[in-house]
C-alpha cells in the first residue's frame, strides 16, 4: 500500500507545486493522477521514489516512510515508465532491460532470460533484442520502457504520461496492453496523464486535480461520470459532451449505442447489457 499523509511540497522562491495532499493506494490498485499542467502530479508521483522529497508531510509504503529508506534501493525496486522511454541510447534493448536486475545483484544469464520473456510479454519480436533505441518506431521504444520498467518484478509501477509522445492508434494499443498486463500482473500502478480518457480508461479509482495538487474528485470512472463533484470536474471530464451522452437506437435487429450528436458509438451485446441492469436502462 502507499500512503499520502499532508504532503506538501514548496520549492525554493515559493513556487508552492503541492498543498496538502492525502490520499491510500491500495495494493494491486490502479490509480491515475489527471490534472493540467502545473497541477502537480508528477510531482506526487515522483516522491514515491524520492526523485523530490517533501516540504513536509509523509509518504509510506507498507507503513514505511520512505523518507527513511535509501533512495538508490528504493528506486531500484520501483519500476518506472516515462514519456519518450528513456533509453539508454549506447545500450542494445536486452541491454536496456536487463539494466536493473543487474545492478541488484541478478546474473546477466538470469537477467538476459528474464528480459527475453518481457519482451514476449509486451509485444516485441525477439529479434529486436540486438537493436538500439535509435533503431525503433516510438511504440516499439516505449514497450521497451514498460519491459524495463517490469523487469526487476516490483510490486509498484510508476508511469509518468507514458504514452503521450506516440500516435494515437499506437496509444490505444499501449494503453491495451497495459490493461492485459494488469488482469495477469496485478502490481500497483500510479499512472499520470492529462488525458481524462485514458484516465477513465486505464484506473480504478481517478484523482482529478486542480493547480497546486488540490484533490477536486477522488472516484471510479464510474462514480465520476454519475456525479461530478463541480462545474471544475464536469467540464474537465467532458460531461456535456456528446460523446460522453449515450442511448440505445435499435437497428436492423440489433442495438446500437449512439452519442448525442447521432454518431454510433457501438454495439450493446447480450454481455454488456446484462452488467448495465434491468431491461429498458440505457447508458448514460
């Protein structure tokens, strides 16, 4: 488990980055931090790891203050995820990924066998193992980030808007195979992103903040969607949007979810419909 306990964080000249933060992640959870920029959250994310420590305030992991614990072994048993990877470009991708495992004392055989099944895992071609980050498309190098992120086996995922710099057909592939990875993994995920859809898409509980990391809603994508905690929160998940605005128009036979501006958005099935409720209930 991870706690947030009155976190506050001030920099030097006062630039005030988070207030007063609290907040239980439980173990096998995954939380999302969305907010725009100067909201905070990475900031929040990186002081698990102790990339920035606090002003004040604690953060504990299983009950321990990493305040006391060594940053270096700390950050070792933390996998990390970032924007654009982060690859070490004079290293091979075996090499990228075996990175921490070695530097804890695993064999390179061990480590070297260990990152060839990660690479099956995220979907990388074997082959890939002998090129250079340099040498791959932007989704192939942000699978490796993911394979290197997991390759120590921790218990704790952190990922800082990993997704953000590829295009949006191979996000939505990454942002697939990061939810398989979690139903067969289940490690605690942090994710941070400013984009609510992948927010609601990837979490089960969204923390949805405002500048200076003050909490404006704390929920499942569901509970958020059913009731806005404010106008802030409305409009920043797009409440009134069409497409967040959905029912049921039978066609041909079989019925078709459609937004508010008349565009399909899917299909109900059989399975859909019976987790929505009692016949006649349409999604809202």
């Amino acid at each position: 488990m991870i706690g947030f306990e009155n976190v506050r964080k001030e920099y030097p000249g006062g630039t005030l980055a988070v207030e007063d933060f609290s907040l239980e992640i439980a173990s096998h959870e995954s939380v999302v931090l969305v907010g725009t920029s100067g909201s905070g959250k990475t900031t929040l994310m990186r002081m698990i790891n102790r990339m920035v420590d606090p002003t004040s305030g604690r953060i504990t992991i299983d009950g321990d203050d990493v305040a006391s614990l060594d940053p270096v072994r700390l950050r070792r048993s933390v996998g990390y995820v970032m924007q654009a990877s982060g690859l070490l470009p004079h290293r091979t991708v075996l090499d990228n990924i075996t990175t921490v495992p070695v530097l804890r004392g695993i064999s390179k055989r061990d480590a070297r066998t260990r990152a060839h099944e990660l690479m099956e895992t995220v979907g990388l071609e074997a082959a890939l193992a002998v090129r250079y980050p340099a040498q791959l498309s932007g989704g192939q190098q942000q699978r490796v980030g993911v394979a290197r992120g997991l390759a120590a086996d921790p218990n704790i995922l952190l990922m800082d808007e990993p997704f953000g710099a590829v295009d949006p057909i191979v996000r939505g592939e990454l942002q697939q195979e990061l939810m398989h990875l979690q139903r067969d993994l289940k490690k605690t995920i942090v994710f941070v992103t400013h984009d609510i859809d992948e927010a609601f898409l990837i979490g089960d509980r969204v923390v949805i903040l405002r500048p200076g990391c003050v909490v404006a809603q704390i929920g499942t994508p569901q509970e958020i969607l059913a009731d806005p905690a404010d106008d802030f929160v409305a409009s920043f998940v797009g409440a009134d949007r069409g497409t967040r605005s959905l029912h049921v128009e039978r066609v041909d036979g079989r019925d078709i979810v459609v937004d508010a501006d008349g565009r399909a958005a899917g299909v109900l099935t059989a399975h859909a419909a019976a987790r929505s409720g009692p016949a006649g209930e349409t999604p809202s």
